[in-house]
C-alpha cells in the first residue's frame, strides 16, 4: 500500500507540474481542395516587425502542430509545403491562453512539381524515450549486408556472434514483420536474419515498452521489421549488385507502379554467402576417468536465400481502400564440418582421438499471404483496420555423420538424422479508433493467433552386418504442438496540455496442446492472463519526460517444450522440457529526452522483474554426455541505465552513441544453487558518418560488449570495428559502396560452463575481414533520396 501510494504522488506531482497554464497557438493545416490533413507542412512563428524565425515545426500525420511556451504578444504564422502556396496570418496570444487558430487550408498550384528534385537528409536513427526507428534508407538502396547487421546498429539491440538477438541484454525479444508474427522468426531466426537482405527493409522499429495494443510477449519488448513498399507515385525502382571476398555475392530488384488509386510493389533479392567458423572446446569432467576433453571444430557453408514479395493496394474511395500481398523466402545451404575430438586421463596422456564429419545439406521455403481493409469514417481518425495473415514454413535438415578413430584404431562407424519441421501460422486482427474530442482518443481490438507445428526427428545408424543403415529407436521421434491465442485490447489516450496518459489493458485466453506421438503422450494446458499497461508523458520547451509501466509475458515455443533431445553431437545433447511455465514480466521504465538543433540526448531508467524466467542448464547423462535443457528460474531482476546521444553539424559529421549498463541478479535456488548471482553489464554502439564532398560519405561503427552472466557460467564480452564508403555518382542515380566488417578481426564468442561436476570453456571465431564492392542505381518518374546508411556483415 505504501509503494502505492508513493507511485499516486509522483504521477501527481508529474501532472501538476505538466499541466501548470502556460500560453500556446495549436491547429491543424489541410488542402485547401481535398479538405485533407497535411502531414509534414512547416509551420513558422515569426516576429511581426522584422518577420524573424521565432519558432519552426511540422505536422504530424493528421495535419497538427502545437507551439507551447509561447510569451504574450502579437505574431505572423507561416504554413508552407512542397508544391503549395504559402500562407501568413496574425495571431496574438493573451496571457495564459491556449489558443487554437483551427483550420488553416494551403492551396496546391499545378505545375510546381515539374523537374523538382527533393533532398531530404532524413535523420540515420530517430529516438523517443518509448522508441527507436533505424531508418534503412527508403530509396536509395545500396546496403550490401543482411538484417542481421542492421540490427547491430540499432540502439538497445546487440547481435552476438552466433546471429542471435537480445535487446537491452534479454534475448527474450518479440520480432515481427510488418507489425505481425512471422513463422520465419522462430527457431531458425538467427539463420533467416543473417540471410534476409538489408536492401528489402524500410526501417526497424524498437518498442521497449510497448502500449496493451502489441502482444505482451519478448521480456524486453518489440523489434517490427518494416519491408519496403513504395508509395511514390509513377513508375519508380532500384537495382543492386554487391560482390565480396571469398566468392560472396548479393543482388536486389525494386519496382513500384502508382499510377493513381492502385499502388504496385514488388521486390526480388538473391544472397550467396559462404562461412568459415572455427569453434575450441576444453572440458574438464572430474567425474570421468577421461579427465580432460578437447574439440576442434571447423565449419564451412554455403547458404544461397531468395526473397521475394509482390502486393497491391487499392484506394476504393475516400473511406475504403484494400490491400493483397504475398512474399516467399528459400533458403538452402550444405554445412560440411570436422571436429576433431582428443580424451586425456589425469596424467594428460591420450586416451581416444577421433575425428566425427557432419555433412548437412538443409533446406527452408516460406510462404505468406495478407489481405487488409480499411475503412475511415467521417469523423477525422475514426477508423476500423481489419487484416488477415497466413503463412507455411517448411524445413528440412539432413545430417550424415561419420565417426573415424585414429586411437585406439577401429572400424568407421556412421549415423543420420533427418530433421523435418513444418510451422503454419494464421493470424487475424481488428483494430477500431476512435477519436474523443481533440485531444482523447480510445483504441480496441481483437487479435488471433493459431500456431500448428510439427517437428518429425528419424534417426538411423549403420549396421555393418546388414550393410545397410537402420532406424534408431532412440533418436526417433516426432512431435506435435499447438498453440491458440485469442486476445483482446483497449486503450484510452489523453492529453491535456504538455501532460499526456495512456491506459490500458489486454487480455487474454491461451490454450496449449503437445502430442508426443513417439511415447503416445499428450500433455494439455490452458490459462488466462491480464496484461495491463500505463504512459505518462510530459512535454516541454525542449524536453519531454516519460514514465512507462507493462506486463509482459514470454512463453516457451513448440522447441522449448519438445522432449526428445537433437542427436547432432552424441556427446553434446540437448533438449526442450514440457513442464517450461511461461515467464512473467514486470516491466518500468523511466525515461528523458533533450533536444536542440546539432544534439539529442536520451537517457532512460528502466527495471525488469521476472518470474519463471528461462535459462539453459547443462547436465551429466552418463560417463561422456551431456544434456543442455531449459528450465524455470526462481526469479531474476535486472536494472539498467540507457544513454543514447546523437551530434550533428548538418555539413561535415554526424553521430549516433548508445551505452547500455545493466545489473543482473539471477536467483536459482529452484535448481539447486543456493546463492544469488549478479553481475553489471556494459555494451556500447557507435555510428559516426563523415561527409567528405557531397557526394562522398565515409562512415565507421563499432560494438563494445562485456561479459553476460548465466546460472552456471558467464559468457564473455567482445569488440568489433567496421568501415565503409559511397560515392554517389550522376546526381545521385548511381552509388558506388565499399565496406569491411570486422577490419582489426576481433569478433569472438567465449563462453564458460562452471558446475560441481565439469568446467568448460569454448570459443568460437569467424573468418575476416568481410568485405563487399556494390553499385546501386535508382530510376523513377519522382525523384527523391534520402541519406542511407552502410551495412556490414558481422553474422557468424
């Protein structure tokens, strides 16, 4: 009750403060004919004697502005915008009034636009206290990395060596495609974002805590991919070749047609990479006569990915229009691996030496289809969105082992396991607004979820007295597991003055199904759950304040939950637990930003309270296996501080700065360990791009991270050091690029393993540097560009 009402008075304090009276001119700007709101026009305070710049801002997306702040007297308002006629009225503002001017309509000349290039320099990251938008260059596509590395560039987001992603440290992270759920973004997530080209992404969108409207689930928040899909009207398009080091190659294919209320997208993208891995393991076992064990393990791949997406929207009327659109993604790759295994006993004399091959050809092809209407009433943001989204992964891997012994001496022995997983997604949304006045509006909808997947494991092991291979009943299985999610959501928002709130909550209804065809066992389970969330939020001259509450949930997938351990290392196993309960999290955030002309400062406070939360745990199964699985912790909690600060000087330089210091503390006394374990952690992203001529642009970026705490270890941290340049030839028709990832060969990934029974440590390395020449010119019957940004390849 206490802390209650201590949370009561500093929303109090924080609304009475926000709310004092101050003097402000708000309206909203419209086309004179179409009575359409103008998003983007500039609006200018200007002093009347001399009619000097006071104050300059631009509209939101229904048309708004609001200067506040504003002292006693008489003014000019000046609204302009590309192609229209420029307008300038009196106002005079009184003493604590808030005055709104309301409508003023501007008047498009024809003509204006002909032979008009625009340049617009489109800040690289946009931050808000709740949010982070990476804006991968919209028209000018010459980015010759994958998602993956611009994912690394993101603030509050890190990429580790293996293409897994965490945000703010948690690697519990919701990724979705255009705003929904992609069945590519499960398992295989890691592999498909270091495969999904740069050159198809519009931008990256980071919700660290997000409003009852988004799923609750990802501990630390939302990444939204956004794919590209041009809106400029005429015939407009791209195309991008990139060739790199070690016979890499990478090309891509934009093309949009509008030729007025049907707007035609497509994109096709192609990506051959190759892969070199080194990984060293070193155990000590103090409960086998083999004390000591070491692993040398060299990967090569190949992996070849397509991506492809073709759509169409269609504005009926002024209230209705619909869209159709569908894309695919294959993805094929052969692994060829050799690890070379050595046993020492006490004495460290050599006891087994053999080599075991893996040879894996894998296949994956995605499938996906939506369809959406919209229909705006007449109220101005009254609207009712109703979309649907279905989608078929299919993946196949298919491994060959061969164990060959030089000491003792003795036959080659062989194995397979063919590994066939198909995951079907269908996901429905309505989502209805409804303004409330001016300045309240209130938001409601359902979302479904129905996820089938079915994973089918067949091992065989080669009998030499048959000559032939045989089923292995004991890496046989398959695996069934449904997963239905239905929810609903509602939201109210209001502003009033510089103060503004947002409640809301969403619940829902989950049921769980698992069928262990193998073991002819079915496990069942179902729950309801109430995520509320609350933002609050303060506006001022130049700062804005916010302080955000949600709960979130993260539940286990159909591989977090299948039993049956992967036989890809018989000494090495690993496997998902049925009893996993989803993990429950409490998440607040307090946040701060400044901004000035050249400078941005954001700073934010947030901490995380999880019950239930996931972790990895390695176990002993006999004299020379292990079994890593996953389990629930007592609880976990982590604090952090984020500072992410941005210079520009609009000519020469420009900077994007984030750190992120966190502080762990896991308690596992549920699995034994008796002692709570805490560990602060560092990691920092730096982005500086350097304009050397107009059309010459140097960049450099680094990673900097320190060691991440686990129950029964640590993982190390890192650094790498990446460069690029573009040359922009032919007024910007054609753009010449140059990058080189991991230039001074510094990425690694080194993990240890510390338990009363073993001691490991392994470290895992990528071949470098990466380096890409690409070209990318762009046609179109608009012409407009916007400063990109160079990618780099740091996925291992």
């Amino acid at each position: 009750m206490q802390y209650l009402r201590i949370k009561l008075s500093i929303i109090l304090v924080l609304f009475s403060f926000c709310t004092k009276a101050q003097n402000s001119i708000a309206g909203i700007i419209k086309d004179k004919s179409s009575k359409k709101n103008i998003e983007f026009a500039t609006v200018s305070l200007l002093n009347p004697g001399d009619s000097a710049e006071i104050n300059t801002m631009v509209t939101d997306r229904k048309g708004k502005f609001h200067f506040v702040n504003i002292p006693a007297g008489n003014y000019l308002l000046k609204s302009s915008f590309i192609g229209y006629e420029q307008t300038i009225s009196k106002v005079k503002v009184s003493a604590d009034q808030q005055l709104d001017v309301g409508v003023i309509e501007i008047f498009y000349i024809p003509g204006t636009m002909k032979d008009v290039t625009v340049t617009s320099k489109r800040s690289l990251i946009n931050t808000s206290i709740d949010r982070k938008i990476y804006n991968v260059d919209q028209d000018i596509i010459a980015q010759t990395g994958s998602a993956s590395d611009v994912l690394k560039n993101v603030p509050s987001v890190e990429v580790d060596i293996e293409g897994n992603v965490s945000l703010r440290g948690s690697g519990d992270v919701l990724i979705l495609i255009n705003g929904r759920p992609s069945p590519l973004m499960g398992k295989s997530k890691a592999e498909v974002l270091q495969q999904l080209p740069a050159n198809t992404i519009d931008r990256i969108e980071v919700i660290t805590n997000p409003s009852a409207r988004f799923k609750p689930d990802g501990t630390a928040g939302i990444i939204n991919i956004v794919m590209k899909k041009n809106i400029k009207r005429g015939l407009n398009g791209s195309i991008t070749a990139n060739a790199g080091n070690r016979n890499r190659h990478n090309g891509n294919v934009n093309l949009a047609y509008k030729p007025g209320d049907v707007n035609i997208f497509s994109t096709l993208s192609i990506r051959k990479d190759k892969r070199i891995r080194t990984s060293l393991l070193e155990r000590t076992d103090f409960e086998s006569a083999s004390l000591y064990y070491t692993e040398l393990t060299r990967s090569t791949a190949r992996p070849l990915s397509y991506f492809g997406t073709i759509g169409a929207d269609y504005e009926i009327n002024e209230k209705n229009s619909i869209g159709l659109s569908g894309s695919f993604v294959k993805r094929k790759l052969v692994r060829n691996d050799i690890s070379q295994r050595s046993f020492y006993n006490a004495n460290r004399s050599l006891t087994t030496a053999a080599d075991r091959l893996r040879y894996d050809p894998e296949s994956e092809k995605e499938k996906e289809a939506s369809a959406y209407w919209q229909h705006n009433f007449k109220k101005e943001g009254h609207e009712l969105h109703v979309e649907f989204n279905t989608s078929v992964d299919d993946e196949t891997e298919d491994n060959h082992y061969t164990d060959i012994y030089y000491f003792p001496l003795q036959l080659r022995s062989f194995d397979n396991t063919l590994i066939k997983q198909t995951d079907r997604q269908q996901n429905i949304t309505t989502d209805y607004a409804l303004p409330l006045g001016e300045d309240a509006q209130m938001e409601a909808g359902y979302e479904g979820n129905f996820n089938q997947i079915d994973i089918n494991f067949i091992g065989e092991i080669f009998d030499p007295v048959q000559s032939k291979f045989i089923n292995d009943a004991t890496r046989t299985n398959h695996f069934i597991y449904k997963d239905y999610q239905h929810a609903l959501y509602a939201t109210y928002q209001k502003t009033i003055d510089k103060f503004s709130y947002s409640a809301g909550v969403r619940v829902e209804q989950v049921y769980l199904e698992g069928n262990l065809l193998t073991l002819d066992s079915t496990f069942r389970n179902k729950y309801f759950n109430i995520y509320p969330t609350l933002h609050l939020a303060c506006k001022l001259k130049k700062t804005e304040v916010q302080l955000n509450y949600s709960r979130r949930v993260n539940r286990p997938d159909g591989d977090e939950l299948n039993p049956f351990p992967e036989y890809r290392d018989p000494r090495n196993l690993s496997a998902g637990n049925p009893t996993l309960l989803p993990e429950l999290i409490h998440s607040v955030e307090l946040g701060f930003k400044w901004k000035n002309k050249n400078f941005s400062f954001v700073p934010s406070l947030y901490y995380r309270y999880k019950e239930n939360g996931f972790t990895s745990i390695t176990y002993k199964i006999n004299d020379s296996a292990l079994l890593t699985t996953q389990q629930n912790l007592s609880d976990e909690s982590s604090a952090g501080l984020e500072l992410i600060f941005s210079a520009k000087d609009n000519k020469f330089f420009n900077a994007n700065i984030s750190s992120n210091l966190f502080y762990t503390t896991i308690n596992a006394k549920d699995l034994g360990f008796t002692k709570k374990k805490s560990i602060l952690t560092i990691s920092t992203n730096i982005n500086s791009t350097f304009t050397i001529t107009k059309s010459t642009l140097f960049q450099l970026s680094s990673n900097i991270r320190s060691a991440r705490l686990t129950p029964q270890g640590k993982v190390y941290g890192n650094f790498v050091l990446n460069t690029g340049m573009r040359q922009d030839l032919f007024n910007k028709k054609l753009s010449l690029i140059l990058t080189a990832s991991d230039i001074l060969k510094t990425l690694k990934q080194r993990s240890e393993l510390n338990a009363a029974f073993i001691k490991q440590n392994t470290l895992n390395r990528r071949d470098a540097p990466v380096i890409f020449l690409g070209a990318s010119y762009r046609f179109g019957s608009v012409k407009k560009t916007k400063e990109e940004n160079l990618q780099f390849d740091n996925g291992l």
